[in-house]
C-alpha cells in the first residue's frame, strides 16, 4: 500500500481516469478533456493504460510501433510519444498490458524525464485495480472518477473511492464527474444526497448524454469538439476543460 502521494514537475498536472466500473465515460473523458484543453492553448500527453486501448482507437486509426508497455520496460519515454492530427500527443495503449509486471516508481520515473513539456497529462485506464493502478494513482495530482447516476454506478464509485484511499492511505485528491445526464432536473434530488458526503470532491460541470455524437466521433476517430461543435456533450466537456484551469489543477 501506498503511504503518500510523489509530487510531480510544479507544472505538470497528472490527472488519473479512474472507475471499478465499464461504460462511465472514462475513455470518453480522457479522449475529449484532452482535446478541449487543447482548445485552451495547453500541451497536453494522453497515455492510454486501458489495454482495450480505446482512447489510442479514438485519435487514430493507424498502428503504432511503441506503446505504454515500452514505457513500463523503461524504454526512452520520448519515443513512445507520438503526435496525433488533433495536437494531442499520445502514448497508445497495448492489448497485452495486463501481462506485464511493474517495476516500483516506474511511470514517476518516466514522467519525470518529460519535465516542462506538457501542462496536462491524462492517463485513461482500466477498470482492473493492480499494481499499474496504484503506479498510476502516485503520479497523479487529480484522480478524476466519472460516474453515472444510477445505482449500480454509484456502488462502483464508493468501491473505487474506497480502493483510492486504501491504496493512497486516505492521501488521494479525487473529484466526481457526473456523465450521461439526461437533464440536470432529473438528478437534482440525488446530487443533494451525494452533497451531503462529497460536496467538495465533484466537478460543478456534469456531462450531458449525446448517445449518438458520442457513438460517431469514436466511429471516425475524432474528439466531439471536432465533430460535434454544438453538441451539448461538447459544450460539458469545454466548460470542464475550463473548471479544471480555473482551479489551478
């Protein structure tokens, strides 16, 4: 168990994607808060340790030689990174990931080499907690946990809450995304519930559900911004783009 959280670079900022549970909108969040920073003049690296590899999928449709897995066997970070047409820069994922063993330190180590190069980093994961997960939760500053709200998602968020703070010793700063929102006043009642515990541990910003746009920017590998200018889903991830850089984060 991890005791304590390492500072990364001052200005750095890692934010870990993070939930026990599929189909929240982890990858969808990794992919379009990446671009919509972006769009907010930040240099931004997306490392994709999920190893169905669905934020690689997302930006492009080509292979790539390098993956996160080099990075993990201590190859030159730098030449794992590659430039995407979106001006996201990505460290893709690997089917194979979940095989391989971690070396203690090893993802603070590699990021480190990268110093000054990136405002973010955004690094997508998987729903499997082991010890990539925990590697993951010590460089980040942010765990971002994007959750739907409907029973069986809010079970999976309070597990991975507790899992956070079991493997950080209670020393893990994480908000809520509400993602999938049919209509803000369809989720009033609970958002008050849930205020009563974790009011200072969610975003302000929730991400409304746009199905379709969602389906056919995957489809034609692009972020929604690209796609879907107007889209209230594009709209959500812009205005967390904009609440993660107001809070310094």
């Amino acid at each position: 168990m991890y005791q304590s959280l390492v500072q990364m670079e001052e200005n750095m900022n890692v934010i870990g994607i993070v939930n026990r549970k599929g189909g929240v909108g982890k990858t969808t969040t990794a992919k379009n808060l990446a671009y919509s920073l972006i769009l907010e003049n930040k240099k931004v690296l997306l490392l994709d340790f999920d190893p169905q590899c669905n934020s690689t999928k997302g930006l492009a449709s080509r292979k790539f030689n390098k993956t996160v897995s080099n990075v993990l066997k201590n190859e030159k970070i730098e030449r794992c990174i590659y430039n995407t047409r979106y001006g996201i820069d990505i460290i893709p994922g690997d089917l194979y990931l979940a095989s391989e063993s971690i070396e203690k330190n090893i993802l603070r180590n590699q990021l480190q080499l990268l110093n000054t190069q990136y405002d973010y980093i955004i690094i997508d994961t998987s729903p499997y907690f082991n010890e990539l997960t925990a590697e993951i939760l010590l460089v980040s500053d942010l765990i971002i946990i994007p959750t739907e709200i409907e029973v069986d998602s809010l079970d999976a968020m309070t597990t991975t809450i507790n899992e956070l703070n079991y493997l950080c010793g209670g020393q893990i700063t994480f908000k809520l995304l509400f993602t999938k929102v049919e209509s803000l006043k369809t989720i009033e009642n609970d958002i008050e519930e849930l205020d009563t515990i974790y009011v200072d541990h969610r975003f302000q910003t929730y991400i409304r559900y746009h199905k379709y746009a969602v389906q056919r920017a995957r489809k034609y590998h692009q972020p929604l911004a690209k796609r879907y200018k107007m889209a209230n889903v594009t709209k959500d991830y812009k205005a967390l783009a904009k609440e993660i850089i107001k809070e310094g984060i």
